[in-house]
C-alpha cells in the first residue's frame, strides 16, 4: 500500500506528514501485517504562496496532482485536510474515510507584544493577517476597530512574518493545524461559533481512494468517525447547495447530540456589513444495517462511510441541501454572487 501526502517547503511538509503518519499508525495499529509506504508530491496550491486562495480560481488547488496520481495507480491512498476537498470529487474518486474531528474552531494568535490581549482589546487600526474570506468578512462586523489584510504561506512562514516583523498585530488560523504542530501553546484565543463559524471540513482529516477499489475501501472505512462523518456530509452539502468555495465566505457550525444532528450555515458580504445565518436540526438516530448490496458504496457529497447508517447519511445530507435551500430563500444567491463579483475585482 502506498500513502501520499502533498509537501513542498519543509514547514508545509512537517503538517502534512504530522497528518499522514496519524492516519498511518491507525492504519497499522489494525494492520500490522501490511507495509505502508509515504510518497511525498506537491500541488497547485503548496506553490502559490504570494496569492490569496481567493484570487486564484482553482477548484482543485490542493488535489488535482494527488488525483492524477492515485488515477495512474502510483499511490492507493490520498490523506488531505477535509476542507480542501471540492464538495464534487472528480469521477472514480471516493473519500474513504473521515477521521475523528480535531478542534474546528479558529485562533488567534497575537504578536509578542500583544502577549495577554484578545481581539476586543486591541489598539484601533491593528492589523490581523488572515488568508480567508470567511474569516475576514465575521470579524470585521464584530470588530469594526480592526483592519485586515491577507497573509499567504505555511504555519511556519506566517507564524515567522508575525513575530519578526511588526505589520500583524495577530493572525488567524486553524486551531486543529497549530494543535498537530504542538504548537497549542501559541494560541492566544479560541473563536467561538459566536465569534465565528468555522470552514466546512475544518479540523478533519480525510482519506480518498479509487472508488471502485474494494479492497482500499474496506481497510480505509475503519478509521471513519460516525459523528464527524455526519456533521461533514451535512456541511458539505450546505456549501455545495451554495455552490461555494473559497472565493465567497460561506461558514458553518455543527453539532450532534442525543440523536440529533445540529447545523448553523451562514453567508456574508465581503465586509461582513449583510448577513444570512440560520440553524436547522434533523434526527440521525437510525441503526447501522449489515446489508451487502450495491447501496454499500453510495457517496454523500463525496463520502463514502460503510460503517455508518444510510439513512442517517441521507438525513444529513438533506439537513445541508435544506438549510442552503432556506438562506437562498431568503437571499443568499445574492449576496454570495456581489461577494464573487467584488472579489474578482480586486
């Protein structure tokens, strides 16, 4: 068997065999008579390190390389951070499985000199470098006071461009890529849902194979998280119901309990001036059927998961296309295409 994993400078390589080594061990730990080999390759979006993602216009930034490579038969296994997957995966493709959630929360992390402080006690006009529109668009309505300007590259070169120069007064990131790094202890502020809704996928782990490869499929499905499974399909069918992406801010915040699956979904204009964000719940509270047949391999927005209930996939999945369906109602096409079409323009 054969894992690959996207690296080009050696920061980025560092996340990406922090992630795949994670998944390799689980691998292990069930398989400890196969042999699993890393295959290190780099993308699109490893190489363009001086643009916003926004600007660039690529579905497939992070994946298209990986893709062509597990087309050809050169590697089985393709280990990606969940949100940079496309919510339509090319044809032959299946995630095989999503592995249990970390954080999915944003943080801040704060300039030495603003050591102790939080976003609300920052110095009028400081600067919060910050590569997302999601990000940006949510913060800048709940602290007008602050100015925010993009910020490109890896954990590494961003945390280096905080703390050496003095143009960021902080920088947001994703929790979950600062907890693998073990650095957990440069963040100087968790955001809250309240604060800001979290990127579709955010903090979880996926593994994508061949979709007719049997064999994958079965040794992959064990490592699949049945409550981020369904927290996922119902975040990715909410964002492409949407037909979002990184070049419109689209965030998302959900939950299960006791059997319910929780969704908030929102939209908002660049500024974060005009909003739409509503919550929806659904029951996902059906048994796992051991039924063999073709329905096994049904994909949900991507995902196939054998190990978790059909009907309950269906269910979340509906609960995305619902609650997309119910902010287009209201007006969200709208402000996501002046979104769009502002972005583009500058």
């Amino acid at each position: 068997m054969c894992f690959l994993y996207r690296a080009l400078l050696s920061a980025l390589l560092q996340l990406a065999r922090i992630q795949t080594d994670s998944v390799v061990e689980m691998l292990r730990e069930l398989h400890p008579d196969l042999h699993f080999e890393i295959v290190a390759m780099s993308t699109t979006g490893d190489k363009i390190l001086d643009t916003a993602l926004s600007k660039i216009g690529e579905k497939s930034l992070f994946t298209k390389e990986l893709e062509n490579a597990l087309e050809r038969n050169e590697v089985d296994l393709v280990v990606h951070s969940l949100k940079d997957l496309p919510t339509s995966l090319p044809p032959g493709f299946t995630i095989g499985a999503v592995c249990k959630r970390e954080s999915p929360l944003d943080a801040v992390v704060f300039h030495p000199k603003n050591c102790g402080k939080t976003l609300s006690l920052l110095p009028e006009k400081s600067v919060i470098g910050t590569s997302s529109l999601r990000r940006a668009a949510q913060l800048k309505k709940k602290f007008p006071h602050l100015e925010f300007r993009d910020i490109r590259g890896n954990l590494n070169t961003r945390l280096k461009k905080l703390d050496e120069k003095e143009e960021f007064s902080a920088i947001i990131l994703a929790a979950a890529g600062l907890k693998r790094m073990g650095w957990e202890n440069r963040i100087g502020q968790l955001l809250s849902p309240e604060d800001c809704l979290y990127a579709v996928g955010q903090g979880a782990l996926a593994v994508e194979v061949r979709a007719k490869d049997q064999e994958i499929l079965n040794m992959v499905s064990a490592l699949h998280d049945g409550e981020t499974v369904l927290c996922c399909i119902a975040e990715r069918a909410f964002m492409k119901r949407l037909e979002g992406g990184c070049s419109v801010p689209v965030a998302v915040s959900s939950t299960l309990k006791d059997g319910q699956l929780y969704l908030t979904g929102a939209v908002y204009s660049l500024d974060g001036s005009d909003s739409l964000k509503e919550t929806m719940q659904t029951s996902v509270n059906y048994p796992q059927q051991n039924e063999d047949g073709p329905n096994d391999d049904v994909q949900h927005v991507g995902i196939t998961a054998r190990n978790v209930a059909g009907q309950a996939q269906e269910a979340a999945e509906n609960l995305g296309v619902e609650l997309a369906s119910l902010l287009l109602s209201k007006g969200a096409k709208h402000i996501l295409s002046v979104a769009r079409q502002l972005n583009d323009a500058c």
